[in-house]
C-alpha cells in the first residue's frame, strides 16, 4: 500500500498547525478581510456605479466593502460558496482547514462536536467545500500510467464472488488513473456507468497522452489499448500474478485502499449520488500530498477561483437565494 506521508513529522515550511490558523485567523474580521484580499487585493476592485476599478473600504460591523468615490458596496463572499450562508466565515475556514488537514478523511459528526453546529449544516458545509475540489480538465502526464477500475458500495450478497461484481450488482464502478514518477504521481478518479470496454477507452483516451506506457491488469475491456496508441503492459492478476518488475499497478491500488478505508473509518456509507466529490476530496489531497498542511491554502484558492464571475454587488433588492441558508 502507497501511505501518502511515511514521515510522521511534515517538515518545518509545510506545516501549518492548528496554532497557525487560530493566530492567522483570530475571529470572523480576519476571515473576511482574507477573502477579500484574495478576491480583490489592496481592495481594488470593478466598481459597477463608477465602471472603473476603484480603491474599497471595510463598512465597519458588516462584511462588505464600498466604493472609496461613490460608496457602492460589494461582498468578498458574493458568488463563493460562502454567500448566502448564516454559518460563521471562521468556521467555514475552520473547516476547510481540516479537510485540508486530514489524510484519511474528517466526519461532519467531528466538526458537530468541536464547533457545536448541527450535524445537517457541517454536513452540507464539507459537502459544499468538497464541490470546489474537482479537477475534471486534469490531464496525466507521466510517461507510464497505471489504470485500474475498482467497485465501491454495498457489500457483497452472500454468494456473490470477489471481484468484478455482476451486472445486477448495487455496487458504483469507478475508474482512476495514476501517474508514476517521480515529482508526478498524481491521480484522475472518475465514477463510471460501467466497465465496458467503450467506457475504459474512453477514458484513457481524454485523460492519458498518447504514447504513455499504460499499465493494467488483465481484465478483457483493457484489451486493444496499444490500437489505440499507447503501449500497453498488463500484470495477470486473474493468475495470481500482481507485480512483476516494474508492471503492477501497485500504486493506483493503495490510492483505492486509501479511499476505501477513510470511507469505511470516517464517512461510513457514502451514496451514489455523491461518491463523485468524495473521490474528488481524496485525489485533491493525494495531488498535493508533498504540500504538507499548505493545502489549506490550495482549498482557499480554490474558493476563490470556482467564485462566480459576476460583480460582487450588494444590492438589497437581489431576491433571497432559495437555497436552505446554514
Ligand atoms: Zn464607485
């Protein structure tokens, strides 16, 4: 099994402790005028009355900004996953900071019982949080990838054999592929309506550059992969077989145990309908793993570049979002 960090200690400029957050972000002021400075930096910002970009001021007591010439106001939380949400900001980043923490996972029960929010609004919290973390344009380019299909969900009916599960079976087929070497290793995980041969050439075909070394193993929808162009080694696995040299596909397995267990230690049974942004979750650290604790500020980026590109105005006659505030 691939563990993502063997070193117990993270070294000394990627680490970013509990301490650190609480001194970066004191209270829900610090919070604001963080997300404003990545949004609109020195407070520049496209003032729509003015149509200009103008110098912003903080309105004291509230979390806007308004225009230093004609006092238009915009909200750093406008268009982010923020806006419209009664949940304090500091215990959004609060819990960004450990998704962004964790290896293997973090319940919505464990922000319940450290913040004392409900268990539904943590819960939509991280669900919100995990909806930033996709990276459906990734494409892979290390010059030998491993890729493997592997069955989430429901657990085996009494009878049904290990392995690929039949077709009547509830279990969600999901498809990643891993880069190897060394400064790569990043992983695409993808849910997929099932593990046809179109499906898995599909895939490889918009996520793996021509011409890489593609590992597999010897499952038949596999076959053909070197007609399609890249140069195809498989490790029989239906014989026993899991590793010979360098074919295996050793690393994209550890990624499955990684997310397999997380979901089983933390998440306990993840539906369907989202296993998607779980996947999504995992692959985002797995990407970033040499990042230590710094990929709190890889999740904070992300808040502000998924951030609707709308102007951020506050205008008290926009309509209430539907949408269930925290
Ligand atoms: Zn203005």
């Amino acid at each position: 099994m691939v563990i993502m960090n063997r070193r117990q200690t993270i070294p000394k400029h990627l680490r970013y402790t509990i301490m650190d957050f609480d001194r970066q972000f004191p209270d829900v002021d610090a919070c604001i005028e963080h997300l404003k400075e990545q949004r609109f930096p020195g407070g520049i910002a496209y003032c729509a009355k003015c149509r200009v970009e103008q110098k912003h001021h903080r309105i004291k007591g509230r979390p806007v900004y308004a225009c230093d010439v004609c006092l238009n106001q915009i909200s750093p939380m406008a268009g982010t996953i923020f806006e419209h949400s009664s949940t304090s900001l500091r215990l959004w980043y609060y819990a960004m900071y450990l998704m962004a923490s964790t290896r293997c996972g973090i319940s919505a029960k464990q922000i319940q019982r450290e913040t004392g929010v409900t268990y539904k609004t943590a819960w939509r919290m991280f669900k919100q949080i995990r909806s930033l973390l996709s990276e459906t344009d990734m494409q892979l380019e290390g010059e030998a990838v491993e890729m493997d299909e592997s069955y989430f969900g429901a657990k085996r009916k009494r009878g049904e054999k290990r392995g690929r599960p039949s077709k009547d079976s509830s279990k969600q087929c999901v498809v990643g592929v891993v880069e190897r070497g060394v400064g790569k290793g990043r992983v695409f995980a993808t849910v997929a309506t099932d593990a046809t041969k179109a499906t898995l050439h599909g895939i490889a075909k918009e996520r793996i550059l021509p011409d890489s070394v593609v590992f597999t193993d010897d499952y038949a929808s596999y076959n053909g992969l070197d007609a399609e162009g890249y140069q195809h080694r498989r490790i029989n696995h239906s014989a026993g077989v899991y590793v010979m040299g360098d074919c295996h596909t050793q690393t994209i397995d550890g990624f499955w145990m990684l997310v397999k267990s997380g979901l089983r230690g933390v998440y306990h049974n993840v539906g369907k309908h989202y296993l998607q942004t779980y996947l999504d979750e995992y692959s985002f650290r797995y990407n970033r793993r040499d990042r230590g604790n710094l990929i709190f500020n890889d999740v904070l980026q992300r808040v502000c570049e998924r951030a609707e590109l709308r102007p951020a105005l506050v205008n008290p006659e926009m309509p209430v979002s539907q949408e269930a505030a925290f």
